[in-house]
C-alpha cells in the first residue's frame, strides 16, 4: 500500500494542506518519501495524521480534539488516499471499522539508551491493543522493555509448552532479526551487529542482550543510538506482529511474517 494523497483542513498548524504524491506518467508509485523542513514548519503534525486515523479508529474519543483543531470553532479533517483505497475522517464522525488496520506508525523518539528493569512483568500492557503506544507521535516510545518482556514469554511458552528446540526458537526469534539487521547495515560482518542471545532480567541484573561485531561481543547497553534505535524498532516487529499488520510491507522485507 502507497500513499498518494494526503489532505489536512483546520488540522494543528495547518488550514488547509494537500500533499500529493502522484507520480504523473508513471505506473508506480515512490518508494521513499521525505519530508525535510525548519523546525515548526509541520512535519510532526503530518505524522500526527495517521495517527489521528489510526487512533480514533481504535478508540475514539473527544477528549483529544482541540489539540488537532487549528481554530477551536472548526471541526478538524484529514483525507489519505493510496493506490488501493481511500479513507477520511472529521473530529465530529464516528470512525469507521476496519481502519485501525490501515498504518503502522511509530515516533522518532524510541531508543532506550540503558536497560532499567532488574524482573519480569515489570510493567503493565495490553499487547493486543496495544495499549503502551505514544498516543502522539511527537512523545517518546517507551515499549523496548515490554517487548523484551514479551518475547522473552512466547520463547519460554514455546519451549515449555511446545515441541520446539534450541534450534526452532532461533530460527523463529533470531533469526529474522538478524536478517533485517544485515539488510539495513550490511553484510560485513566486522561492522553489522548480530543477536547471539536474549536473557532475560534475573537475580536483579538486567536483562543480557548480546551482539557480536567482528571479534567482539557487545552488550545491547554498548550499542551506538542508531544500532538501538533499529534493534527496538525490529523488536517492536516482531513482538507485536498481528496478523492485520502483515499487509505492511516492512514486515515482509524483514521475513516477520
């Protein structure tokens, strides 16, 4: 799915924007869009569009709708169109069923510079909800550690409860991470970091999660920012893949589905 058009009216710093993405004489769409801009221009407000979509179609609410009004008097509305469909909403419309489907977004603001939790089950979420997300896109991502907690459960359940070995759980669990890895940074192996273990928190150490680059091993904490900022997002993937956001293309080129 390619987005093609976006249309913002009385949305945050915006009266009324189109952005079109229609590639004129050809038949198909950009692959990668940017968005570049002096800080204020509107760019976080663009990503608060799909969100604002998204969001309202899980669970609508009016508490949030003077933060998207540009003027308070007017209702706000955000039209998206894409090669395959199209979809619309006002602050003053109950949203329709389905949409929620439609995007995966995530803040610039997620990497977890250090380890904090010393146990498990530390913190408290709805994984089929996702219940933890930053409600806005402009707030930091704190869901490394719950992923980390979620994982380190479906690897236990399916070692304890299935007929999976050693063997079956990589290739499930590390495996694609280390796939998507080699795709982003490369195959060279003396400057690629690749999973070798995910221990969970115990005895009040932190979790153990550990790389390998060239010779060394690396603890997750060693990483570089933009290492962790990848690492918590394939995470964030794997994680929480449910099968409605399958249709993303990112999950398919990182072989989560």
């Amino acid at each position: 799915m390619f987005i093609t058009q976006l249309r913002l009216q009385n949305f945050k710093r915006f009266s009324d924007l189109t952005i079109d993405l229609n590639r004129q004489n050809q038949s198909k769409p950009y692959k990668l869009v940017l968005l570049i801009g002096a800080n204020g221009s509107g760019k976080s407000s663009v990503f608060d569009a799909f969100e604002y979509i998204s969001s309202y179609s899980k669970d609508f609410s009016k508490q949030n709708q003077d933060y998207y009004r540009k003027n308070l008097d007017k209702s706000c509305f955000v039209s998206i169109k894409t090669d395959t469909d199209s979809f619309s909403l006002s602050d003053e419309e109950t949203p329709f069923i389905g949409i929620e489907s439609a995007f995966y977004g995530r803040s610039s603001l997620r990497q977890l510079p250090q380890l904090t939790r010393t146990a498990l089950g530390q913190g408290s979420l709805d994984i089929e909800k996702d219940s933890d997300r930053p409600k806005l896109f402009i707030e930091r991502d704190l869901r490394f550690e719950n992923d980390l907690d979620r994982i380190t459960g479906l690897i236990l359940r399916d070692f304890f409860r299935g007929e999976a070995g050693n063997k079956e759980i990589k290739a499930k669990y590390i495996k694609p991470i280390n796939q998507a890895l080699e795709r982003i940074f490369g195959e060279n192996t003396k400057t690629t970091p690749r999973l070798l273990e995910i221990i969970p928190p115990l005895e009040q150490n932190v979790a153990k999660i550990t790389f390998s680059k060239g010779s060394s091993e690396i603890h997750y904490n060693l990483l570089s920012s933009g290492e962790k900022e990848v690492f918590n997002i394939l995470i964030n993937l794997l994680t929480r893949r449910l099968k409605k956001l399958l249709k993303i293309g990112f999950l398919k080129t990182a072989n989560f589905g």
